[in-house]
C-alpha cells in the first residue's frame, strides 16, 4: 500500500496494490497496522455502498457534527469520481482549503477524510459505484452540510453547475461562513 500526504497533510491519498494473474487480481484495500503507521488510529464500524446513475451527481459537502463525527475512508469501485474534503477545523492553518482527488475502479485510489472535514463527490461517468467506510454510525440529526459552490472554497468540479445533480438538501445547505464552528484544530487529529 502506498500512502501519501496531500496538501492538507491530515487527508491522506492511499493507493493499495494490485496482485494480478490470469484469473484477475487481489488487493488489500484496508490494512489497519498500514494507517496506524501514519498516525490514523481509526476503527471503522459501518460501510456504505452508493450507486449514481448519471454523471454529474454532485454528493455533499457533508460531515456530521460531535459527539458522532465521521471519518471516512472512500473508494470508487465502478466509474470515476472527483473526491474533496475541507477542512472545517478552527485554528487550522487550512481552514478552509480544500483537496480534490480524482478516484476511479481504474486507479485504485482511496481518500481517507477525518472528523474535522466536510466531504463530498461528484461522478465524472455514468454507473459509479463508490464504497466507504465510516467510523461513526449514521446519525441524522448530527449530520450537517455546507454548499457545494460557496465561493470562498474555490472548488473546481470539472463538470458546469447546469449539469449537476443534487439532492435537494445539498441545495441549501449554507457557505462555510455561515456553519457554527464546531471542530477545532489539534495537530494529530487523525
């Protein structure tokens, strides 16, 4: 597995390796002693698995708030996606700054956000399945979002605003700005 640090360094881009022979491949996608070795002392306890249709679907920006913060641990098993999580952590030195990572069944690559970090996705084909990790149940009354095209995050989504798909609700949720702050910044958050 081959792990790197991003520009927010919290947010780490896995890439777990592919062991082929004429029958297909095997890969170990999740290795807990692997992420402890780079500070993540995560214990995942739901897994969730999403299928969009179109290209376009636009997932987020979500995160649910103490005392059941998620981290998650996302992969695109069918199709591609543009992954992004910012960070909404007070007091860090990048709050606000986002990093978007393309993942696809073709690259193999997986996005480990923590608590601290709104997330979302949007599907650069049609047919995408991504499944992740989470390392809080779900809880709705938790869960909070931010917009998607709030202009002080800058995020490029490849794809113009009249060709994406949202649920309503990611259609109101609120600029950064505007969000109680709730995370606050320790160095090893992870």
């Amino acid at each position: 597995m081959q792990i790197e640090r991003l520009d927010i360094e919290d947010i780490l881009l896995i890439v777990p390796t592919r062991r082929r022979d004429q029958r297909g491949f095997f890969s170990e996608t999740y290795r807990k002693d692997v992420l402890m070795a780079e500070g993540v002392s995560a214990e995942f306890i739901q897994e969730n698995h999403v299928y969009s249709a179109e290209r376009g679907v636009l997932r987020g920006l979500h995160f649910q708030i103490p005392p059941r913060a998620q981290g998650k641990l996302v992969r695109c098993t069918r199709g591609a996606i543009l992954d992004v999580g910012v960070d909404i952590r007070q007091g860090s030195p990048t709050f606000g700054r986002h990093v978007a990572v393309e993942l696809s069944a073709a690259n193999w690559k997986q996005l480990w956000v923590p608590p601290g970090f709104a997330h979302g996705y949007v599907t650069l084909e049609p047919d995408c399945e991504v499944i992740y990790q989470v390392t809080d149940y779900w809880a709705p009354d938790c869960e909070r979002g931010i917009a998607w095209d709030d202009p002080s995050l800058g995020i490029d989504w490849r794809l113009s605003p009249a060709n994406l798909i949202l649920a309503d609700k990611d259609r109101r949720n609120p600029r950064l700005a505007e969000v109680e702050p709730t995370f606050q910044h320790n160095r090893r958050s992870i």
